[in-house]
C-alpha cells in the first residue's frame, strides 16, 4: 500500500474507533489508525483469526480493531497518571 493508502486507512478506522472509544483529535486518530493496523495485524496473527472482510474492507476492519485496543490503553494510562501533558 502506498502512503496516502495508509493515511486513508488510518484516518477511517481512527475516526471509527474514536467514536466508539473517545478520540483524541484528528491527527491523533490518524495516527492511532496507522499504529492499530499493525496491533490490529499483530493480534489477529496471535489469535489465529482472520477477518471476515477482503481487500482494503479486510485492512481497515483490522485496524480498526487495533486502534480500538489501542485507544482503550491510551485512555487506561491517561487515567492513572492524571492526564496528558501534566506537569509535575
């Protein structure tokens, strides 16, 4: 897949998993999108599952997946350590 490839899949199961998790800003779910592809891949691969969809469906399914995961621990720490970006 080329870049905007990856952009576009990372800003579609970003968006998506931020609306079922809470986002944290475009660019961020963009991000998180592209990192849960590959979390998303990772966990499949573990588990011995497959996704139910082929083609670019099949790619942003599982990345939607890892972004959900992702965005889960995301918001996990930010809970315990008191927030992004606090100062000590």
């Amino acid at each position: 897949m080329d870049l905007l490839t990856w952009i576009i899949v990372g800003l579609v199961a970003g968006v998506l998993a931020g609306l079922v998790v809470g986002g944290v800003g475009l660019l961020g779910d963009i991000i998180v999108g592209i990192v849960g592809a590959f979390v998303g891949g990772w966990l499949f691969r573990q588990l011995g599952v497959t996704t139910p969809f082929s083609g670019l469906a099949g790619t942003i399914f599982t990345a939607f997946v890892g972004a959900v995961v992702l965005l889960f621990l995301l918001h996990a720490l930010h809970r315990r350590r008191g927030g992004y970006g606090r100062r000590r």
